[in-house]
C-alpha cells in the first residue's frame, strides 16, 4: 500500500485510489464539483486542484492516483488562490438567481465561495444567457444558464442508467447542456441527476417549490417502494402547513449504502411518498351493512374481540409492507398464542417491472422477512376455504381484495365470511368489504425493521406521530390480545426486536445497535450476487 | 446562598463603578426622601397644584386664543385622532407593503428569507410556479399576522428583492378580532385597503 503525505499527515491507501478519497480518508475535504465517487472521473472543474510536491503545476486531486511517497497540499497559497480564481470563473456567467433556485441551502456554489471564494468581484454582468425553466423530463427541470458543466448528469446517463439522455453541446462559454434531440430525459432513474447536481441546474418538478430545503428535517429509513430496501433519508416539515396543507413529507432522497444502492434510488421509490399522508383511514370504522361509520377502539376492541376467540374457522392473511416487529407479534399472537393453522402472507401489491439496477419486481419490502419468521405464502388456499364458506372470520393486513382478486370473487368472499378485519393505513375501494376496519400507521410513523430480497434487516425510524387514532400493527395486535387475556408484555419495537432475536436462531447477535446505518445480513442468506448491482459491473468502493 | 454571592458580587461592581473603576459613567445615586415626603401627603397637594396650575393655564390661553387674544403664547396641544394626523418619520416602520412590479404583479419571488428570519414567525408564504421563465418563481400566497409581528424590520432588511417595505406610514393597526389582524397578499400590494376591519 503506498504511502503518502497529505498537508503533513502520513496516509497508506490501496493503489489506485486517487488523492481525493486518500483526502478523505485523512479527513481533509477537498472541494469538487464534478468528481462523484460513483460515476467516472471526468475532471473537468478543475475544482479539486492540489499541489502535488516536484510537479510543476497544479493537479486534479480527482484524477491523480496516489503514489508511494507522494507529497500532497490541500491548503498552501497557490491552490487556495487556485480555487478562489476557479470559482470566479465559474460564477462568471452563473446567474444570481440564489432566491429562486430550488437548490438553494444545498448549493455547492454558494458553500464553496464562502469557504474557499469570497473574491473582489470584477463582473460587468453581462452574462452569457441561455435556456431557463426548461422541463426536460417528466421528473426534471433545467436551468441552463445555473449549469456548472461539471458533467455529472451526462455521465450518469451513460455509466449507471445507459440510457444516453443527455449531453454538453457548444463550446467554451456558450456551452451548454441539453438532452439528445427528440429525447426526453425519462429513464427510471431521472431523479438522481437532481440529487448529483452540484448546483440548482437541475431541480425535481415534483419538489420545485414546496418547502425551502432549510426548513426540512431528515429521518433515515427504508424505502418500501420494492424488494431492494434502497437507504433513504425522508425529508419532512409539519411546522408549516400552509405551505403544504395536510403534506408532511416533502421529499425523499437516497442514502448511501455501498451495500445495496450505493448512491440511488429509482423514480418509483423516490416519488411514492404521497401515500403516508393522502387517503389515510383516520379512525377506527364498522360496517352498519350499508356504510362505514366511525367508531371507537373501545368498541372495536371489545365488540371485534370475539373475532378472535372463534378460533376454529379464523384464518389471517398478513401483508408484507409491515415491519419484522409487527410480523412477530402476529406470528407469537395468532401461531403460538391461538394456534391458528390458517395463516399466511400476501404482499399487497402486483408485481411489478424489474431492472439490471435497483428495482425488484416484489413490490412489497419485508417478503423475506415474512418468508424468514416462517410464514407461508397459501393465501389463495385460505380464499379457497372462505369461498367454500369454512372461514367464519378472516383477518387482512391493507389487502385490497377487490384488487387482488378481482370483483366478483372479493364480493364472494365477503360475503361468506362472518366477520371481515382489516388492518391498514389507506383508503381503497376494497377496504369496504370488511367489517371492521382499523387503522394502522405507515412506515414513517413507527420504528422498526425490514429484510430485503437477499436477508439485509434494516432499520426504519419514527419520522413523525401517526396520523389520526392510527397506531403500529403491533400495537394494535397487542391490545386486541388484552382484551382476550393474552399478554404480550412488550413497549417497544426494540424490545420485540430483541425478543424477535432470541426466539429466531436465523437472527443471532443482531441488535438495533449493530443493524446501524447499513444493515445486516441474515445468518443463512447466500452470498451470490450480494452487494452489487445485478449486472455485475465493478462495484464502486466508497 | 445562591443570592446571598449574587447580591455580594453585585454590591462589588456597584464599588468598583462608584471607585471609579469603569469611566465615563455619570453616576446618580438615589435620593433619600425626607420626611415630608415621607408622610406623603403634601406631597400628593404638590401634585394636584402642579397639575391644577397646568389645567386652568391651559384653560385661560385656550380660550384667550378663541376670543383672539395672546396668540403669541402656545397652550398645551393635543392633536385631536382621528380627524388630525401626526407627521412621522419617514424611517418609522409602519405597516408592511408589498412592492409591485410595473405591470402591477408583486415583485416578491418567495425566497422565503423574510419567512426565516422573522423572529415572530408571523410570514406566511405559498410558493408557486410563475409562467415568465425569467421570473420563474412567484408568491401564490403571501400573509402577515400582525397580531404576532414585532415591528423589528428584520423581514425589510433580509429581502434580496426590495419586494417588502414598511413605509406605509400606517400605523393604526387594530382589529376587533385575531383573524382581523391577518394581512393578505391583496391588501398588502395595496396598503391603503382594509377589508377585513
Ligand atoms: S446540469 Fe448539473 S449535473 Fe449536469 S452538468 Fe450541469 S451542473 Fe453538472
Ligand atoms: S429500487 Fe425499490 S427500494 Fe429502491 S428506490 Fe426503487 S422502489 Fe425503492
Ligand atoms: S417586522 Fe419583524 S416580526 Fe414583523 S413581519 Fe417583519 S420580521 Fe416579522
Ligand atoms: S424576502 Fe422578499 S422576495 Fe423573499 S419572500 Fe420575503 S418579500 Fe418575498
Ligand atoms: S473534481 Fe476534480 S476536476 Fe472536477
């Protein structure tokens, strides 16, 4: 391993890293814009230039592998000199636009001159104009004369998506990015070019607008949008709802996690937040034969409790969008508790497209995680039974029948079943078949896990209270089962969790602790195919 | 105990300020009252007479000034709200206004600065998207709770846009109700409405 000196700190790193990740690992920032640890290296913003000992000019750190006995500096006059003169040329045609450019808060322009620029400025304003507002996509909106050409977007177009979209055309100042003639920038994936945009070039339509980003607070958690689990952080702000009335989740971004997405997520996760505040089941309801009408836990628990003492004809169909937590308790509840034989899991949803990249076509996040705490996937014979008239009682977690299994045979059901429950957090046509229905909170209101497609349990966090009189599956099953005599003695999702832990031997030594911010790999899940994208290209070392 | 090193520590600024530790500080020590004023009560007639000189001196030039008569001599003056006005300062901060463009559009582009820095947190603002691409960006919705704001001009000095001003020399703000006292975007692009009062 070659070592180096970074500003007087002696650093060994593997060869070939280049002097910009060795930086990093010595702890010193050198400031970039089209570096980007998962794309290639471009080096054309000359952002990141260093003095490398006994080479005569200045060097991009981006670019420049490590060598044994390299001497590095990061901070002398000549590349802070460098630098600010870098920005000054960057900022030479880039509009003052900060009070209306989205990325305002997050902009590399804005941070970098106050660190490294704060310059005389000698601009006579007249700017080189070019395109504004322009949408290039259904997810995307260009602002050409903000673009910093640093290259990112068209680099992910063509190394990560391989879709092409997009390209610089022009030269020196009139250069310009644009998507391909007769193209629109619409892959699956669109949206990541927002998130590696050092600047407000390119901002999401769906987010332009609706909240200054310093208004936002940050949750991690898991995005439930498919198999693949993909690290997000969930952007939120409650204490402004005029700005977006009744919308507490603003956004939701990657987290990077080298294991499982790296740096992205697609357009499907990254859009399919409105969910967990739009069409919630706000209170517990019965079903007065005709109508739902609002009722109380009071009544759902008690009079709903004799559901469950009918134990001979009670079948359970749990959902794979609920947490491990909540999967647990049902499993202690209805298995081992109340014996019941008849009980299974169904993701809620059809499956979907499925890609090289991220996307899973198990459109649900905890299959696995149903699949390792010893569910089974028999709901079809348990619809048989009930359209033959042997389930008296029938227990849903958010299924929509209707959905599933088309109209006719939902009804059927419906109607042969006694007594319907359905557990769930939004509204569908098919919720009105039950009897019951009772409210349950989504996954940015509860804390807990998820096992993605290859075993990885992850943790989710509690962004924010749930909405109405909803509460967390387990919760609910907890005090369903008080009212029965059954006492499930657990507060928390960290106390099932370590319970969870002690009763599954596939769980060994996991603890919230040690799941972190990355997760861990189930004991018996095989390593073929971990951590890379599934095309099997050279996976990126952060 | 607590005060008890609280007090002592204040009684030794207090000596080291009367020692002339700290300069340029004229001190004024209190007075002590006498017992005359003590007793309070002639005191109290010291107060009526003075008041009672002022009030019958007023009286004779008010009305010697009706009958045209000692002109020269000014008696006490009220200005006589809401028929007379009073002249302010220009710089006073008065109600708030939103500065038009020439086509008569707010000039605001809901950058939200004024939003953040407000220590109220009395600005109310919507976002929306403008159809002039090189404006971009407009106030959909913009209100000020009066009833919250503290008239610091913060708002005035973060705008990047000159879009918000207090120069309205408004200042009879008041309202029979909290809602009254919410300033809508309308009224705030013309200051002279009220259509909530
Ligand atoms: S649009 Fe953004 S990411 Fe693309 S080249 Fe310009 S600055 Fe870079
Ligand atoms: S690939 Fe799946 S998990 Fe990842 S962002 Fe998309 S929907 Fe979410
Ligand atoms: S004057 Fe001060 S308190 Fe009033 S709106 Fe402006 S910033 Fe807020
Ligand atoms: S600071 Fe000025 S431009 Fe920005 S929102 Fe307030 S009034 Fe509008
Ligand atoms: S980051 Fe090195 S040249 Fe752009």
């Amino acid at each position: 391993m070659p070592t180096l000196k970074i500003d007087g700190k002696d650093i060994a790193v593997p060869a070939g890293t280049s002097i910009i990740e060795a930086a990093k690992k010595a702890g010193t920032f050198i400031p970039h814009y089209c570096y980007h640890p998962g794309l290639s290296v471009a080096g054309n913003c000359r952002m990141c230039l260093v003095e490398v000992e006994k080479s005569p000019k200045l060097q991009i750190s981006c670019f420049i592998p490590v060598a044994d006995g390299m001497v590095v500096h990061t901070e002398n006059d000549r590349v802070k000199e460098a630098r600010e003169a870098v920005l000054e040329f960057l900022l030479v045609n880039h509009p003052l636009d900060c009070p209306v450019c989205d990325q305002s808060g997050e902009c590399e322009l804005q941070n970098y001159y106050m660190n490294y620029g704060l310059y005389e400025s000698r601009l006579f304003e007249d700017k080189v104009k070019k395109e504004k507002v322009v949408p290039i996509g259904p997810t995307v909106m260009l602002d050409g004369e903000r673009c910093v050409l640093c290259s990112r977007c068209v680099r992910f177009c063509d190394e990560v998506t391989g879709t092409h979209e997009m390209g610089i055309v022009n030269r020196g100042d009139h250069a310009e990015i644009t998507v391909a003639p007769g193209k629109e920038l619409d892959n699956a994936y669109s949206g990541n070019t927002v998130d590696i945009c050092p600047v407000g070039a390119l901002t999401d339509r769906d987010f332009r607008f609706k909240c200054r980003v310093w208004f936002l607070e940050k949750t991690s958690s898991i995005c439930p949008g498919c198999s693949r689990g993909c690290n997000i952080e969930i952007h939120w702000n409650k204490e402004r709802p005029y700005q977006t009335p009744n919308e507490r989740v603003m956004r939701l971004k990657p987290r990077v996690n080298p294991e499982v997405n790296q740096w992205w997520i697609c357009d499907e996760g990254r859009y399919n937040y409105h969910f967990i505040d739009q069409n919630r089941v706000l209170y517990p309801m019965k079903n007065n034969g005709k109508d739902l009408v609002q009722a109380s836990w009071q009544e759902v628990m008690e009079e709903g409790s004799w559901v469950m003492k009918e134990l001979q004809n009670t079948a359970v169909i749990v959902s794979t969008d609920v947490t491990l937590e909540d999967l647990w308790i049902a499993k202690e509840l209805f298995i081992h508790k109340l014996g019941i034989q008849t009980i299974a899991y169904l993701p809620t949803k059809k499956s979907g497209e499925e890609d090289h990249l991220l996307r899973k076509s198990d459109k649900t996040p905890n299959t696995k995680g149903a699949q390792a705490l010893g569910f089974e996937a028999k709901a079809n014979e348990i619809f048989s039974l009930a359209e033959a008239g042997k389930i008296k009682t029938l227990i849903l977690f958010g299924h929509n029948l209707i959905d599933l299994l088309g109209k006719e045979r939902a009804q059927k059901i419906a109607e042969k079943v006694d007594s319907m429950v359905w557990i769930g957090s939004n509204q569908h046509e098919g919720m009105n078949l039950a009897k019951w229905i009772i409210p349950s909170s989504v996954y940015a209101e509860k804390d807990g896990t998820f096992m993605n497609y290859e075993g990885r349990v992850q943790r989710i966090f509690k962004a924010f209270p749930a909405l109405g009189e909803s509460k967390a599956e387990w919760q609910i099953l907890k005090e369903w089962a008080q009212h029965i005599g059954i006492n499930l003695p657990y507060e928390n999702s960290s106390v099932i969790f370590e319970k969870m832990v002690q009763a599954e031997s596939a769980f060994n030594g996991m603890s919230y602790q040690k799941l972190g911010e990355e997760g861990v790999l189930l004991n018996d899940s095989k390593d073929e195919g971990r951590g890379t994208m599934d095309d099997g290209r050279k996976k990126h070392v952060l | 105990m607590e005060n008890d090193a609280a007090i002592g520590a204040y009684e030794y600024t207090c000596y080291r300020i009367n020692n002339g530790f700290v300069k340029g500080i004229h001190l004024v020590n209190r007075k002590e009252l006498t017992f005359l004023e003590r007793i309070y009560i002639f005191e109290a007639f010291k107060g009526i007479l003075i008041t009672s000189t002022h009030f019958f001196k007023n009286i004779f030039l008010h009305t010697a000034h009706l009958l045209g008569f000692l002109k020269g001599q000014s008696a006490a003056v009220t200005i006589q709200y809401p028929d007379e006005k009073r002249e302010y300062a220009p710089r006073l901060r008065t109600r708030h206004r939103l500065v038009q463009r020439e086509d008569g559009s707010p000039r605001c582009v809901a950058c939200m600065l004024c939003e953040t820095v407000c220590p109220a947190k009395c600005i109310y603002i919507i976002a929306g998207e403008d159809p002039d691409p090189n404006i971009e960006k407009v106030a959909k919705k913009f209100d000020i709770d009066l009833g919250k704001c503290v008239y610091c001009g913060f708002c005035v000095e973060v705008c990047p846009e000159d879009a918000i001003r207090m120069d309205t020399q408004i200042m009879d703000i008041a309202a029979y109700s909290r809602e009254e006292m919410l300033l809508d975007m309308d009224e705030l692009l013309h200051p002279g409405s009220r259509k909530n009062g």
